[in-house]
C-alpha cells in the first residue's frame, strides 16, 4: 500500500478557482459486476465551455487505479500519441471542440478498503463519490461544476445481485446469459458526479409511497440486509414526515418517481444524498424499541431529513467547488435542525445542537485546523467535512434566519431557488439572493464566511437609578487562526431579556446611535457598543445571548446567587439551561483549582440546592430537566480554560458527582422513581425516560449498593433500549461489582446485532477505569470486532481517543501510544478515518508540558512514516506546525 517517499500532496486554493475549459453534458454507463473486478465502459459527450474564451486544446481528467483496456473519440480508438496517463490522471491532447469519449476501465472494489468509489460491504455493491470518489470508477472531471446527465445500467449475476439499483427513475430491467441480468437507470437531471450512486446486492425491501401536494406519486423504498425488515418502519416514516416538512416549510416538493435508500454496514460517514439513492449507514436507518435508544431514533430521523433536504440544497442547486462545502452543508444542517426541531422540542434540540457548538466546534476553532465555514485551501476536501463547515455553517444560517425573520428568510431562500436551480454556485450567491430579496445589506454579516475562529464577547452593564436608564456594553474579540492574524468585527445577533426582582420581563426599549428598537435582538456589529433602555425603575438582570443566538463565547461577571436565580426563574427555558451549565462549570473549574492548590474540597450549596429545586419541581419539562442534570463534561470544560489540568478537572468532576450524588441521593431516587418505566415513543415518554436514566447516573455515582443494584434490575429487565443501556452504561462506567456480569449478559443478548454491539464497545472503550487499555485489546480480539469497519473504529478507538479523557491522557503517555500504533495501520487500509482518529492530538498545546511532549512525540513520529496518505498528513503536519 505505502507508496515510499511520495511528495507531500499540494494544497488548493480557493482564490485558484478557474471555470473548466471542457463540459461533460451527458454520461452513458454500462458497469458489469464480477467477483474479480468491475469492468466500466463510459460514454461522455464532452464539449469546450462557452464561457472559457480561449479553451485549452488538451483536456485532464482525474482517475485514480484506474486500468484503462480501451479508448476511442468519435468511435475512433486513440492512438497511444494522443493520450498520456499517470497515476491520478488521463491527459487527452488535440481535441475538437465537441467529440464523444469512450473508455473501459477496470477496477478491484473487492480490494476497496477506503470506502471511496465502488467498493463491497457485506457482499453488496456500493459507492461513495463524495468528494472525489467518482475518479475511482472512470475517468472524468470531477469537479462539482461540471454538471451531466445520467444513463446507466448495471450488470451482475442475478442470483447473488438480485437489486441492481443507480440513480434516477427505473428504465428497463432483463436477463442477460450466464445467469447474469441487468437494470437500467435514467436521471434526468444534470447532476455533478460526486452524487453518482450504484448499488447491487441481496437486501430486504420495505416499499411505500408519498403523494406530493401536487398530487404526484413517489415510490419510496428502503433496501436493509436481510433480516432487518424489523427496524425499517422508524426510517420510512421519517422519510415521510421529510417529504412533508419540505412542502410545508419551503414549499419544495420531491422531484423523481422513486426515492430510494440504501443501508449499508462499511461507511465512512453518516449517510449520502445520492440523486434519488441514498446510501446510508445502518445506524441512521435501522432502529426498533429493543435495539435502538431514543437518541438513535433522532439520530435516524435528523440524518434522513437530512439527506432528503439535500435534494435541493445540495443536488437541484450545488456547489460551484469543494470550498463552498457550506453552501449545501450548513443550509441542510440548519434545514434538518428545524425539521427535528419541529418533530419534537425545539428547546431541547437547540440544547443538544449547542452542545456540539461548545465542544467539538469550539475546539476546532481553537485549534492547528481552524478554518472558515467557507475554507481558503484544503490539501485533503475529505478534512473538511467539519463540526465548522457543518455545525457552524448551520448556525450562521441561524443568525442569518435570526436577522431576516422567518418571512424575510423564506423570501431569501425562494429567490435562491428561482435564480439558481440547476446551477452549481457559491457562498456569496447565496447570501445575495437573501439580500436582494430583503433588500438588505449583508457585506458585514459576510464574514462569518471569511474569517474563523471563535468570538468572545465580553458584556458589561450600568445602572442609571436618576435616569431610569440601563446601560449594556459589548466588546467582540476573536483571537487570531492560522493565516489570519487579525480579525474584523462579526455582525452578532445578540437576543436579550431583562428580568426584574421578581424574574418578569421587562419590556424592551433600547436605543443605539440613532436607532431605536424594542427587538430582543441586538444588532452588535462594532468592535465596541453601548446599548442603552429606557424606563427601567431598578437594575435589571439580564439574560443574555438567548437561544445561543451567534456562535460566540459570552463573558459577563453573573454571581453564583444571580445565575442560580436565572435558573429558576429566566422565561427563555434554553437559558435556564445554560445557567446551570455556567454554574456548575464555575463550581468544577473552582474545584479543579483548589485541587491543584491541594486545598480540601468542598460542596458548594449553592449548586446543590438549586439541582434540589430542579428535581423538585416537576412543572418544568422532563428532557429540559434530564439535561440541566447531565453537568458539564471535559471536553465543556477544557474550551474554557487556557491550559487544561486534566488530573485536576477529571478530581474535580469525581468529586462533584459523587458528593451531589450522595447529597441529593433521596431527591434523586424519588425523582426517579416518578418517572422511571414510561411506556411509549411520544415527547412526553421520552422526556420521562431521559430524565428517570440522568438521575440514575448520577445515584451510580454515589457508590451505593442499592444504586447498583437499580441499575443492575434495569438493565436485565427494561423492555427497551433507552432504558437498558443507560443502566448499562452507568454500570460499566462505575466501579460496581455488578459490572461485567452486566456487560457480558448485555453482548450474549445482542450478538447478532451489529449496531447494539458497538454501542458495547463503545461503553467500554469510553470507561474512565484504569484496565481500560487492556479491555480494548483483548476486545480487539472479540469476533464482533472488524478493524475494516468503521463503525467498529468509530466504537472502540474513538469512543477511546475522544470520548475517555482520562483515560486518553493518561500521564504515562500510553493511551498516545495505543492511538498512534492504530493510526498508522488505518493510514493504509482507510485514510480519511485514520484522519478522524489522529485529530485527537490536534489540541496537544492545551496540556501540560508532559503531556505536550508525549503527544508531540506520536506526531512527529507519524509524520516520519512512508507512505503517509494526504488525508492523515494534512493534521498531522498542521498539528506539528502549531
Ligand atoms: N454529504 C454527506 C452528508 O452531508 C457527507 C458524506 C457522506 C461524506 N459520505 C461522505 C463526505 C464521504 C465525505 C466523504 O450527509
Ligand atoms: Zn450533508
């Protein structure tokens, strides 16, 4: 596999962009499928692009281990002289200005073990294009602006492949000698090849249908490995509830006669939004109430929302190229927040959504690979599938959504689809089709999209008692990222209320300048700005940044008393929630530091009764209620801190639990003896569940019996998912006598379950115990494990390197080892999850000295090896540079 000392892969450059000199408009493929290899013969009716005044007469096309067998223009085989091919590669010399190409290649996608291009899982056919997959079936301009439509058809053994699938809507299906048949498949609409799908294999079918609201039929299908017609029904109504959402929301109806998804086991993602064939990994499909939790049901629900909403922020209008990722991302994520959103609570789904903002994406930013939502070079495009590109893309189209309004919003995205259907565009597109159509101004708000890294904003406040006046004072700072040293003010929608004594709102009049408002939002936008409100009789306090209304750090001197207050009284429920996250952070970075001092520790009440007052009061919603208890984790913590002690952190964590736990042990037990054992799938049931399974984390923590014993019941008896791994996972993460008799009944009752065991894995791959190590070994060995699989690596070596801390940064550097050896040897079998796993060292500058070097030293040493792939020696040399 290594290569030897190859050159370094050059990066590219957003400002390089040039329009192709050549167009493909139409492609005719026939893929003949054998266990030995896949032989492809393509058709590509290319000409030069009018647009390019002066085209070049040779044209490049991108293939990579690519066997070319034949080659022809215009039904004329090409001289070896016309052609030249190395090894990404065709170069094809004296052309006409529109000429029919016609190659066959072979290819091995039973030897595929990157998961890009055709490969095989599970003895099924299947592809990933996106980004550059497709130069591994035939050669092409693969390049997202190059826009063709599709002909295919599929040829397989008939037995083996009975479901011959591609994209588009079906054309014609038969057999073929030697036991072999064949399906052929039209798409009618011009498409980049990055969303070019095939599949072929033996699957079971749950089949239904749609009717648009112009009242066209759609057929919709799920392909699931045999066996597994049992957890499709959660899938197929989430496709419907898609379909229907997009109508409603955005007026956007399905386009095709068929939508089809595809679940598969081997996948380097989430899922793919394939014109009219989605491939999926099995987790985001299959899910039933005894092997699924009700966070995988939302799982499954927002990811096909998600690919579904592709089919028009993604597929119907594109990108113009790789750099503009947020375009489609950001859009769809935003889009599948509110859709999930509008299933369930909105509140606890923005909570779950901040979250993520506030640790992955906050340490990206943070980090050796912090780039813009819309990156200036990329050296791998498969690096840039980010928590930024996706996660905070999504929340600058929030802000966006913020500023316009819901109507001004829908008024931009109409203009966007009208201009630009059937076009592959850009960021800034985009973001002029909401300002013309809201004839506003966006240059400032544009630089969300240029400049990255997170914005502290710090706040500061006065009272004016003669007055009546209430003072606000923001001041925006954003350090400097790689390649950008100094930034300009963000335009931040700061969404505000203030509270008066009795926790009432006040009504809002503030003045700006000249301007004068009574909105709750803000429109901060200078490096500094004073925002002054009349008629308030006595200090108010203010609850700020709502809803996390902009991705933004917030500082504001809160006392423990006012934030405990805020917590009990703020009418905007998310920032009760975040209250209780500020507090209990403060109280765990205060126990950090008097860790470090080796002071005795202590309790403080403050936190302890106001969890009292939250167990107590079964007036506020379950979920809301479940997460205020879930207390901050090390990865909340360690973007608040310059340097991370993490003995301390990991002390101060220990302590804290265990000493509410024992502190509030019959508050929590009768809370979650309340709400323990819902039945049902409703909002209701689920909130029940979460909140009954948070408390009993929490009494695991105070080491008692009884408590164990809880949990052991639960985990033998509950009659869903939900309930049976949150005791689980209490269990395995405690040090209870109970926990391997528990951890062993749960994988002889699941062993036939794929995704179940990797939630097993994971359980204890992520247990901060000290043998952790030597349990990943020896369940390395486990015959459910596949090191070829990535979401068996996602559940053991992740959930290790990201999901342990403690563990992770032991201070003998052996978890560094443990995740550098995996590294290396995923480097070659799969480049772009080896890059997943190795980003774990990307933070190395946030530890302690020792550690520092421990990390430092795995780097350096990874960046030695032959035959590095581009996807692990982009971090890690970005890492090292840091
Ligand atoms: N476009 C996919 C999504 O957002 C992402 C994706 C799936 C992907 N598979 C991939 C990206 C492989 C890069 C490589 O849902
Ligand atoms: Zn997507």
């Amino acid at each position: 596999m290594a290569k030897g000392n190859q050159q370094p892969k050059q990066p590219k450059f957003r400002k390089d962009y040039r329009a192709s000199d050549y167009l493909i408009d139409q492609v005719t493929m026939t893929v003949d499928l054998y266990e030995s290899h896949a032989e492809i013969y393509s058709q590509l009716h290319i000409r030069t692009n009018p647009a390019v005044p002066a085209p070049a007469s040779s044209l490049c096309l991108d293939g990579e281990e690519l066997a070319l067998k034949s080659i022809a223009i215009d039904g004329q085989p090409l001289p070896a002289s016309r052609y030249e091919q190395d090894e990404d590669s065709l170069t094809l010399h004296d052309l006409p200005a529109q000429f029919l190409l016609e190659t066959v290649v072979h290819i091995a996608p039973q030897n595929n073990t990157r998961l890009e291009g055709l490969y095989k899982s599970g003895g099924k056919f299947c592809t990933q294009c996106e980004a550059e997959g497709f130069r591994r079936i035939t050669f092409f301009l693969d390049r997202p602006d190059v826009l063709a439509t599709y002909d295919v058809t599929v040829r397989a053994e008939q037995a083996k492949y009975p479901h011959l699938l591609s994209n588009g809507n079906p054309a014609g299906q038969g057999e073929l000698d030697g036991g072999r048949h064949f399906a052929r498949w039209l798409d009618p609409f011009p498409k980049p090849c990055y969303l070019f799908a095939l599949v072929a294999g033996d699957f079971d079918l749950l089949a239904d249908q749609f009717i648009t609201t112009s009242g066209r039929k759609v057929d919709l299908k799920i392909y699931v490995d045999k066996g597994k017609l049992d957890q499709c029904a959660h899938a197929m109504a989430s496709v419907k509830n898609s379909m229907r959402w997009d109508e409603q929301k955005y007026g956007r109806e399905y386009d095709l006669d068929i939508y089809q998804i595809v679940a598969v086991s081997d996948f380097n993602m989430g899922a793919m939004e394939n014109k009219g064939l989605n491939i999926f990994n099995t987790k985001y499909v299959l899910a039933n109430r005894e092997t699924a939790t009700d966070t995988d049901y939302e799982g499954v629900e927002s990811v096909i929302g998600h690919e579904y909403f592709h089919n028009w922020t993604g597929n119907r209008v594109t990108c113009r190229d790789w750099f503009q990722l947020s375009l489609k991302e950001g859009l769809t994520v935003f889009r599948d927040q509110q859709f999930s959103a509008d299933m369930g609570s909105p509140t606890v789904k923005r909570m779950d959504d901040v979250r993520v903002m506030r640790t992955a994406q906050f340490s990206e930013d943070g980090g050796p690979m912090a780039h813009p939502i819309r990156p200036d070079s990329y050296v791998e495009m498969n690096n840039f599938y980010t928590v930024t590109v996706y996660n905070k893309g999504a929340e600058v189209i929030r802000m966006l959504h913020t500023l316009l309004g819901e109507q001004g919003f829908r008024k931009g995205m109409d203009l966007y689809f009208q201009r630009h259907d059937g076009q592959a565009v850009t960021c800034d597109d985009f973001v002029q089709a909401h300002a013309d159509a809201n004839a506003v101004d966006l240059t400032q708000f544009q630089r969300w999209y240029s400049q990255a890294g997170t914005p502290t904003v710090a706040v500061s406040d006065d009272f004016d008692a003669e007055k009546n006046e209430y003072h606000l004072t923001l001041k925006q700072h954003c350090a400097p990222t790689p390649g950008q040293p100094q930034k300009e003010p963000f335009l931040i929608p700061f969404r505000i209320g203030l509270l008066d004594e009795q926790g009432n709102e006040l009504a809002l009049d503030w003045q700006q300048g000249t301007q004068r408002s009574q909105s709750a939002v803000l429109p901060f936008a200078a490096a500094e700005q004073t925002f002054v409100f009349r008629g308030v009789s006595s200090r108010p306090l203010p609850s700020l940044l709502r809803d996390f209304s902009a991705p933004v750090k917030l500082e504001f001197g809160y006392r423990d008393e006012q934030l405990a207050f805020l917590l009990q009284h703020d009418s905007n429920l998310f920032n009760r929630w975040d209250a209780s996250q500020t507090l209990a952070s403060r109280v765990l970075l205060q126990l950090a530091a008097d860790f470090r001092a080796s002071k005795a520790l202590t309790l403080p009440t403050i936190l302890a009764e106001a969890l009292r007052a939250v167990l107590r009061d079964d007036a506020v919603d379950n979920a809301v209620r479940a997460r205020i208890l879930q207390l901050p984790d090390i990865a909340y913590l360690q973007e608040q801190v310059e340097i991370v002690d993490i003995d301390a952190l990991v002390a101060a964590q220990r302590f804290l639990r265990r000493q509410l736990a024992q502190s509030l042990y019959a508050d929590l037990l009768a809370c979650q003896q309340r709400h323990r054992g819902a039945g049902g799938t409703d909002g209701a049931a689920i909130g029940k569940r979460a909140l009954a399974n948070a408390c009993l984390a929490l009494l695991i923590d105070s080491d008692r019996s009884e408590a164990y014993a809880l949990a052991e019941q639960q985990a033998r008896d509950a009659d869903n998912m939900t309930d049976r791994f949150a005791a689980v996972k209490a269990l395995a993460h405690s040090a209870a006598p109970q926990r391997l008799m528990v951890l062993n009944a749960f994988a002889e009752r699941f062993k036939d379950q794929a995704l179940v065991m990797d939630k097993w894995f994971a359980v204890q791959a992520s247990a901060p115990i000290a043998s952790v190590l030597d349990d990943i070994r020896r369940l390395e060995t486990h015959p459910a494990f596949d090191a070829r699989n990535p979401n068996k690596i996602r559940a053991l070596w992740l959930a290790f390197s990201h999901g342990n801390p403690s563990e992770f940064h032991r201070a003998d550097g052996s978890g560094y080892q443990f995740i550098a050896e995996r590294v290396a040897r995923l480097n070659d079998s799969n480049p772009q999850v080896a890059a997943r796993l190795v980003s774990c060292f990307n933070r190395w500058k946030k530890f302690d000295d020792q550690r520092q070097r421990l990390m430092l030293a795995q780097l350096k040493a990874l960046l030695g090896k032959s035959g590095l792939s581009a996807d692990v020696f982009e971090i890690v040399s970005k890492s090292v540079a840091a």
